[in-house]
C-alpha cells in the first residue's frame, strides 16, 4: 500500500535530531534543503539492485511489468507501450496467458500511444495501428487489452465493452501494421498508455508462443545494456532496453508526454515465435513539496526512510555524526531487503551435463 506519511512529518522529526537546525527555506530558497534530502533518500533506497515487491510494475493489473508480446522473423527491435493487440483473450495471471492454439494466425502486438493515435474510432469504424507487422487478415477474430484514453493526467483503459476484451472481427487489413473493425465505442482517438516508469529491468522470461501445451515452454534469458544489431539468425537468447521515444504532442487528457520503450532481441528472431514476458522496478518519483507523501515506500518501514533523512541531513550541516548515521541507515536498509522482501532467488544454477561425466 503507498504511503500516508508527508516528507514533512519526516523533516520534523528530523530536526529534532540535528539539534533543532532549519532545514527549511534555508537562504530563502523554498523547501531547501529538506526536498532535496528527501528526494536523494526515495532515489537510493529504490536503487538497483533493491528489488522490492512494493516496487514492482504491474501493467494492467496483469503481474507484467510489460504486457506481453511476440517476436516476428528477422526483426530485432520491438516498440512497446503497454497496450496490445492478441488472437486471443487475455487468460488471466495464470501459467497460460495467451493459450495455444491460434487457429486464425496473428501475433501479439503493442499499439502505439494515444497521442500517436493508437486506434481512432470514428463513424462506427475503429482503425487500430500496430508497432509492428499484426499479421491479421479480413475475418480473424482479436482483443484488445489495456487500450484507453487519458483524464486530467490519469490514463483510464475503456471499460465500454466495446474495446477491452471483447472479440473483435478485422473488416480489413490495408497494411501490414494497419487494420479495422466495425465498433460501437463512442467515437474518439484512444491508444496506449505508453511505458513511462522503468526503473531497471528484474527478469525476463520467453515461452514458446505456439506450443499448445497446458504450460508452455519457458525460459529465463539475460538482460543486457545493449545489443549490437546482427545478421546471425537463431531463437534470441538476449534482450536490451535500448532507448525510448517520447511523444512529439500532449495526448488530450494528459499532463505529460508518453514514451515508447525499444527493446531490441539477440540473435535476430527466426520462424520460431516467442512470447516476452518482462518485469521491471519503477523508477522514483521526484517530490515537488514538502506536502507530498512518500511514493510506494510502506509506511511500516518508514524508520528506514527517517534514518537516511537523517543522516543526510547532518551531513548538511556538517555534523560528524553524518558517516555512523549513514552507517545506520545502509544496515536497516540491508535489514529490510533480507528479511522483509528478499526471499531466496528464484534463478538456480545447474551444471549442463553430470559431474561424473565421462569419468
């Protein structure tokens, strides 16, 4: 649950600490340097590598970070936006999202965001554009998920019944990455919300998309920097965060620009179609008043956050009891991660063939 506690109330307590010094409106600049304490703390206590389930994205509701998507032959980076386009309906966070098969062919595909007019209804027609080749034809049954609009900041997925979830029939496929459908969604530009937060990425998991199996084939894979574009073709066993792309216009609704998140596979995709499942750590917010409360950080462990508030701010003020207190805080910080939510990895370690091998 977030937070109910102000950094005010931190600061406070605080000074009380640092024998009653103001922190506040020093040199007559506003909230100075109490924001920037704060602010520096919240940054490094959702820091790689602290992996924290409180931290966790969780698009859609789905216990994806990024929905899921599917790879396609010979293309090496993919543009996602958490919104998607599937053959068939979501399942559910189960062990079998987008279960096999797909009589009717098509791939599972981000759409781009609202302000790039992701899908535009208008006339009882809705015109839906894709990140990359949909591979659907005229007659081919599809869903929608997460595909909305944004609200005084806020990005709300429709919830009509006419978009989400719903099956859908193409009319007509006039490109590759274009396509249309008769609707009775009330008539407007929607899109995807785009991937605003990534903080870092924590796991990504492919499966064998077409495999009918009531659990599919997985697998874990690393996670890069980067990845050079290559012209070796094979199943990928490597993804990279590339870069993003900001929204060139403000969405209708919207407070700030929409990014795009580029992620690019290793080797270059073959025939073989992978699902990518990808979850990732939000990145901090950045406080702008003293008022605001202190993001996702659990209330139960804001003795972690007043410890590092303190340390830094006797560091302010020269303190010399600055470096135990910093001390302090990394160790209660340590504490938490061990035993409130760092249980044992998942990932383990196998040799590839018996110990006694050829002996």
């Amino acid at each position: 649950m977030p937070s109910n506690i102000s950094l005010q109330s931190v600061i406070d307590y605080v000074t009380t600490n640092v024998r009653g010094v103001n922190l506040q409106d020093v040199l007559g600049i506003q909230n100075e340097p109490a924001l920037s304490i704060c602010n520096d703390v919240y940054q490094e206590v959702l820091q790689k590598p602290l992996t924290w389930r409180f931290n966790r994205a969780n698009a859609a509701t789905t216990g994806m970070g990024i929905l899921y998507w599917t790879t396609i032959q010979y293309q090496q980076d993919y543009q996602l936006t958490n919104a998607n386009i599937s053959p068939v309906k979501y399942a559910g966070n189960v062990n079998n999202p987008y279960p096999a098969p797909f009589p009717n062919g098509g791939n599972v595909v981000h759409i781009p965001t609202v302000a790039n007019s992701g899908l535009v209804v208008s006339g009882g027609v809705g015109t839906l554009t894709t990140n990359w080749p949909h591979g659907y034809v005229a007659g081919n049954t599809f869903y929608l998920l997460n595909v909305g609009q944004w609200s005084n900041g806020v990005f709300v997925a429709d919830t009509s019944g006419n978009i989400n979830g719903t099956a859908l029939t193409v009319a007509s496929a006039p490109t590759a990455t274009t396509l249309t459908f008769n609707t009775a969604a009330t008539a407007g530009t929607y899109g995807a919300p785009g991937i605003n937060d990534i903080g870092w990425i924590t796991k990504t998991v492919f499966e064998d998309f077409a495999n009918t199996s009531t659990v599919k084939p997985r697998h874990s894979i690393e996670v890069t920097m980067n990845l050079e574009l290559e012209s070796i073709v094979q199943p990928p066993f490597k993804l990279s965060y590339e870069y993003t792309l900001t929204d060139s216009s403000l969405a209708a609704g919207a407070t700030l620009p929409s990014t795009t998140a580029v992620f690019r596979t290793w080797p270059v995709p073959s025939q073989q179609i992978w699902g990518i499942m990808i979850d990732y750590q939000m990145k901090p917010t950045i406080f702008t008043d003293l008022q605001n409360v202190w993001g996702v950080w659990p209330d139960e462990l804001m003795y972690v956050v007043r410890q590092g508030v303190k340390a830094f701010a006797l560091d302010f003020v020269e303190d010399p009891r600055s470096v135990q207190e910093y001390q302090l805080f990394q160790t209660r910080l340590d504490q938490v991660r061990e035993i409130r939510d760092q249980e044992r990895p998942s990932q383990t370690m196998f040799p590839d063939r018996p110990l006694m091998f050829g002996g």
